[in-house]
C-alpha cells in the first residue's frame, strides 16, 4: 500500500525521532532551519507505505499520515440517528 506524509516544518524541533522510526529511511533532516531555527524532518522518497511510525513516535504530533488506497475504505456502519434524549422531564 502506497502512502505519503506532510510534516509541519515551522512546528518541527527536529529531533529526529520520526527519520528513526521509519522502516523505509523515506524521512530526512532539511538542509534549510525553519523560522524557530530548527533543522526539521522532511519526506524524502516516494516508498512511503504509510505505516504511521513516523506520526506515532512524533513527540509534537505534527505528521500527517494519508493513504493512497482511500477509496476502498467502505463505511459498513452508520451513526444511529436516535432524538437526543432529554436530561429533565417535564412533569405532564
């Protein structure tokens, strides 16, 4: 399954965290600080499969992970739509 994460540069402190937890070596330090003056961690191939590694280990939860197989996600349940039941009962 193919897949693809953004990293928020400007939040990154660069720890470099996700570039271990990554089983495909798809993360890379950035040559260019970010505007705190952190090196931050960037996507660096397309061998991405959208493990999630990187997202989970992220200290500053700032990657997003997306996968390129959304579309054969199908909804097997819907949210019961029940009126909203009231907390204080009028007396009749």
């Amino acid at each position: 399954m193919a897949g693809k994460i953004i990293i928020n540069i400007e939040r990154c402190k660069g720890c470099g965290l996700c570039i271990m937890a990554c089983p495909k070596s798809c993360i890379i330090v950035s040559e260019k600080s970010n505007k705190n003056g952190f090196f931050p961690a960037q996507a660096d191939s397309t061998d991405c499969t959208g493990c999630g590694a990187c997202a989970i280990i992220c200290p500053e939860a700032i990657i997003e992970v997306f996968h390129n197989q959304c579309s054969k996600i199908e909804t097997i349940a819907e949210p019961d739509k029940k009126p909203k039941l009231s907390l204080i009962k009028e007396k009749v």
